[in-house]
C-alpha cells in the first residue's frame, strides 16, 4: 500500500479529506503532543511519559493523530537506528527463574522499576543495582528468606538466598554430612522462611567399667549417645555429664557406678548436767546428787560406692530408743573462811614455793599430786574439797591445807614441811 492511499484512507475514516504525504509541506512545527529530545540518560523515562500521555488522548481526534504518525514515518528513515541500538535484549533471573526481554532501561535500578520488582536489605542483585546495562546482560534477583535456626542446641536467626534447605545449609557453611535435619534437605524455603533444627556429627568418648569407647553421634542427648554406644545404666549409676545435656564434640564422659545399701548403728546420747547452787556448801564445794545415764538413738546411714571408691556415709533416719538422763549437782555458794585456829601464823607461802613453785595449777610428773601443797584426789576430798586441788584456787587450796595440818601436822609435807616455820 502506498503512503498516498494510507493517508486517503484514514481522512476517509475521519471523515474529512487530506492531502497527500508528498503534497504536505516540507517544514511542520511540532505538535504540541510530539515528544521533545530529552538526554541519552533519562530517555527511558521520557518514553513511559510519552507512553502515559498517548494513552490519555481522546479517541476522536483522528486528524491530530494521523498528522504525527505521518511524520514519524517520514523520520524514520532517519531516525530508526538510534532507535534500535537504545533497546537491549536482556537475561532476568527471579530467584532461579529466568526469561529474556527487552528494555530501553539504562540500568539495572530502572530496569527493576520497570518490572515491578523492589530489593530488601537480604536480597542479592547482580550486577549491582546501579550498574548500567548492555544488551546481553544477565541480571540475577534473589530474595532473602528468613531462617530460624537451631545449631546443635544454639539458636539464631539467619538470612539466606537459597531457595531449599540444601542450598541454604552450603551457604551458611554447615557441615550437613551425618547430620540430624528436623525437616528434608530438598525442602523449599519460601518467602516467609521456615525453622530449622540441625544437629552435626559430634565425637563424644565415654569412660565405662575401665574401657573407653567413642561414638560419632548425631545424638541431642546425652542418654541418646549413652543408648549409641551400647552402655545400659542400671540402679544408682549415673554420668559426670547430666543425661539430659547435650553432647559436644570431643567431648568425654564418664559413666559412674554406683552401688548403695543401708546400715543402721546405735550411738549413745550425751546427758545434760544440771547444776544447783547450795548456800549450805562452801564455795568451790561440788556435790553430785544425781549421776547422769547416756540416752541411745538408733540411726540408719545410706552407704555407697562410686567405680568401687567407698563414700562418706549419708545419715538417712533416726530414732530414740532410750531418753538420756541427765546429772545433777549441787554447787557450793557458802564462803570459804580463811582463818583456821591454830594454822594461821604459819608461813604458808614458803611451804607452797617449796611444793609446787607458787603454781596453784602444778602437777608432779606422775599425776598423782597436784596444786599449791600438793594433794592427792583422796586427801583433797576428806577435807570437803571437789574434783582435784589443782583446779580449785588458790585461797580455798590454803584453807585445805591448814585444815590438814590441823589434823596431821607437818607430816603430809616431808621435805617441805620445816618451811611453815620460818
């Protein structure tokens, strides 16, 4: 068809006539819808805004139409290499899927933004997003998924642009091989992501009955690895490690046999002693009035054994067999007199230094004697004293001693005597 019968044939749908292309005049001032030059860098914006304005025309304007579409016929003998060398033929790839098409974007932002598409912190793009495009480019689009992931008892939250459970446990670098997925390695990974619980290949020894064994386990507890490794815990046996901890690798642990049995003793119960003052008694003077009797508990001990190392008894129980009862004594509160007719003028100080070296507490080598003058239990005792003279003091030890010498003289005191009279 020729450009003369076109023309003639749109007027005729218009209805109106107009004049061939030749006939038209050689210089057209631009409509005011013609798209105006616009630079190389923004031409694909410029094309979507030329785009948007021709949609937006009204339907029966046929003439205005038809004038600029002759005129663009005209240019194209000129025009249409610049034209085709701004269209790239390119290669997107969404996530693994890709398809070829054609694009006046000058970079990868643009061509993007053209098809809808919007990039996140986690999403990969390459070449990068402001990269400038060629025709032949592959532009690649992965989108980051979300993965909440537990690695051998410790949990995470991590991003990955693998699409599967596989590809997303090479990326991470997680030894998959012997592993303990919760879900399979060909499983999808979608947009919203998904929960993953690993758990790698661990060596772990155990120590039993004297042998060493180790295990390679993918096991989440301890009890699981003990179960692996063929070691069966009976009774009281348990594990340095508890068995519901998880094992690590290379780690060791060792498994503890225990024995345990049940022993029952009986102790004696220690007595009170009751002390009761008596005004009657002189001071120091102590009289038992009641012995004390030991009371008797039975007691029952947990014994065990540890790989056949006894330990320290556990007290489990108890019972009393027999109340204790307890000692009473009436305790001395009665002034001692220091004078004792017929004693007192005596040098009592020499005869002491002479016996014991002035020392109320002094004890002769055999034990036997004791105190300033040196009594034995049974002279101390006829003469109202308690206990032994080396722990009554010293003013109630002269009193005894001058009630002695009352009775006996110098007699008790051999070698020391002749003192009381110097």
């Amino acid at each position: 068809m020729s450009t003369s019968q076109g023309s003639h044939r749109a007027g005729r749908r218009g209805g109106a006539a107009t004049l061939p292309v030749h006939e038209q005049p050689t210089q057209v001032a631009p409509l005011a819808t013609d798209p105006l030059p616009v630079p190389a860098q923004g031409r694909a914006a410029a094309r979507r805004g030329a785009r948007r304005r021709k949609a937006a025309r009204p339907a029966g304007d046929g003439l205005r139409r038809l004038v600029p579409q002759a005129l663009v016929v005209a240019f194209l003998a000129g025009g249409t290499t610049a034209f085709v060398a701004d269209d790239k033929a390119v290669r997107l790839s969404v996530d693994g899927v890709p398809r070829t098409l054609h694009t006046f974007a000058d970079d990868v932002d643009e061509l993007l933004a053209d098809e809808g598409l919007t990039v996140g912190a986690h999403d990969l793009v390459a070449p990068a997003p402001g990269e400038a495009l060629a025709s032949g480019d592959e532009i690649v689009l992965r989108y980051g998924r979300p993965v909440a992931l537990t690695l051998d008892g410790y949990r995470r939250q991590v991003w990955t642009t693998a699409d599967t459970v596989e590809g997303a446990l090479r990326q991470l670098g997680v030894r998959a091989e012997g592993a303990h997925l919760s879900v399979s390695r060909s499983a999808a990974i979608s947009r919203t992501g998904l929960a993953l619980d690993v758990r790698t290949e661990r060596a772990v020894t155990f120590l039993a009955d004297g042998r060493e064994r180790t295990v390679r386990t993918n096991a989440a507890t301890v009890a699981e690895a003990l179960d692996e490794a063929g070691i069966t815990l009976g009774g009281e046996d348990t594990t340095s490690v508890p068995r519901d901890a998880f094992p690590r690798d290379g780690q060791t642990i060792t498994v503890l046999r225990i024995t345990g049995s049940t022993q029952t003793r009986e102790e004696a119960v220690p007595y009170a002693v009751e002390r009761i003052r008596d005004p009657e008694l002189f001071a120091g003077t102590e009289v038992v009035e009641r012995q004390g009797v030991p009371g008797l508990r039975r007691v029952t001990y947990h014994l065990r054994s540890v790989n056949g190392v006894k330990q320290r008894p556990r007290r489990t129980g108890e019972e009393l067999v027999r109340e204790p009862v307890s000692r009473k004594v009436r305790v001395g509160t009665r002034r001692l007199p220091t004078s004792v007719a017929g004693a007192d003028g005596l040098n009592w100080g020499a005869l002491a230094a002479c016996e014991s070296g002035g020392r109320p507490n002094a004890v002769d080598p055999s034990g036997t004697y004791g105190g300033l003058y040196q009594f034995d239990p049974g002279t101390w005792r006829s003469l109202g004293g308690s206990g032994v003279a080396q722990n009554a003091p010293a003013a109630e030890q002269t009193f005894r001693a001058k009630k002695l010498y009352v009775q006996r003289g110098a007699g008790p005191w051999p070698h020391c005597g002749r003192r009381l009279f110097q």
